[in-house]
C-alpha cells in the first residue's frame, strides 16, 4: 500500500542553523505534499505546501522541494530559532476510496534548536 | 472566530465503556476526518465524511464509529471494541475531500483508558 517514510526522526540543531527533513513516498499518483507543524499537546499546522507542477516553493525561512522522479521531497528551515522546536509532519496526497483528498502521512521529526 | 473545536481536551473511559468525541467546525466545510496518533507515529487515518449523512472508512476503523448528519459536527465514538484505545485523536476538515487542499485541525483529544 502506499507509505511515506520520513527522516531523520529527531534532529538538533544550533541556533541560527539550518535543517533539512527529508521525505519519500510510494504513490506514483500523489501531486500534493503538505507540511504540519504539531507543538506540544496540540494539533498540526499547516506551514507550507507544494504540488506537483512545481519543484520548489519558499516562505520567508522554510523552503520546499519536491523531485517527482525520485518521489521524494525535502523541508528545509534556515535560521533556526528556538521557537521552531516542535514535532514536523510531511504528507502526501492519496486516492483512498475515490477521494483525492486523503492524505497519508509520515512519522514525523523531532526538532530542537538549541540557544 | 473560524475553526475546528474539539471536546473534551482530556478524556478518561473505564475498560469496557463506550466513550464518543465531539468535533465542530463552522469553517463551512464540506469534508471532515478522525485520526489516531500514537507516540512516534504519524496520523493514522480511522474514519472521513465527504458530505453530509456520508462516511467511511480509513486505516484503521475497527473499534471506531462515527455519524455526520449535520454539515458542522462529526462525532467519533471508540466502543468497548477497540482494544487499544488510549491515544491522541485529531479532527480535521477541508474544503472537500475530492481534490487535495489543506485540511485544518482541531486541538485533539486525549483518550487514556483506566
């Protein structure tokens, strides 16, 4: 069945650095891949999302990219800051029961940026 | 103030018992969804309603019903059938589950079976 492998599973980073999460999938068919932001004890956020007639998008210090061939896909944050500490899902859009609409999603980053 | 509610925050259920979560949104949405996630683990996907008085199921719907026979509220139930039930549940909506779009989520639930 189709599955989204996520990686690495936790990650810390230094203040003012980057980090990159990386992301491939299975389902030949996807053409949407979004990104949650989940703190603690809430839910997810949306942050930034890229369909599949683009390789890249980019907002402010989080970028996407998105290699079709490949079926994989990358978020990357640029200077970190402390307030980006948080657990980070990608996912990607399914076909499940004739809905487009579904999505299936990866286990999920833990980022910490340290001060 | 648009958005997706979810009751009540904090839920504890006797082995055994039938419990149900509330979710509502006035967000005016078409589609709603019920996802479990456990501990190091992504969204797991149990129930979704396209429409009004339409549902079906996910992933993981064993144990699990739902209703949705107003456009605001799709209420999930974990029976005494689900033999694993303390989790963390997610609500979501989106415009439409037809095509992909962004689906909101609600603040979730957590279940802890005593």
């Amino acid at each position: 069945g189709e599955n989204v492998e996520q990686h690495p599973s936790t990650l810390s980073v230094q203040e003012g650095d980057s980090a990159v999460i990386k992301c491939t999938y299975s389902d030949s068919a996807s053409n949407y891949f979004p990104w949650y932001k989940q703190e603690l004890g809430k839910g997810p956020q949306l942050i930034i999302d890229i369909r599949s007639n683009v390789g890249e998008k980019k907002d402010q210090r989080i970028a996407v990219t998105l290699n079709k061939t490949a079926k994989h896909f990358s978020l990357h944050i640029t200077e970190t800051q402390p307030e980006d500490s948080a657990v980070y899902f990608c996912a990607a859009s399914r076909n499940y029961g004739g809905s487009q609409g579904n999505l299936i999603f990866g286990k999920g980053t833990k980022l910490s940026v340290k001060p | 103030d648009g958005g997706i509610t979810q009751s009540p925050k904090y839920l504890f259920r006797k082995e055994g018992q039938n419990v149900t979560l509330s979710c509502e949104q006035n967000l005016n949405h078409d589609a709603m969804y019920w996802y479990r996630q456990d501990p190091g683990q992504g969204l797991r996907l149990i129930y979704y309603s396209q429409i009004v008085n339409d549902f079906q199921k996910g992933d993981i719907a064993e144990g699990y019903s739902v209703s949705r026979e107003k456009k605001e509220s799709f209420p999930l139930t974990v029976t005494s059938a689900q033999k694993n039930p303390t989790a963390f549940y997610l609500c979501a909506s989106s415009v439409t589950s037809i095509t992909y779009n962004e689906q909101f989520f609600g603040p979730g639930t957590r279940l802890t079976v005593l």
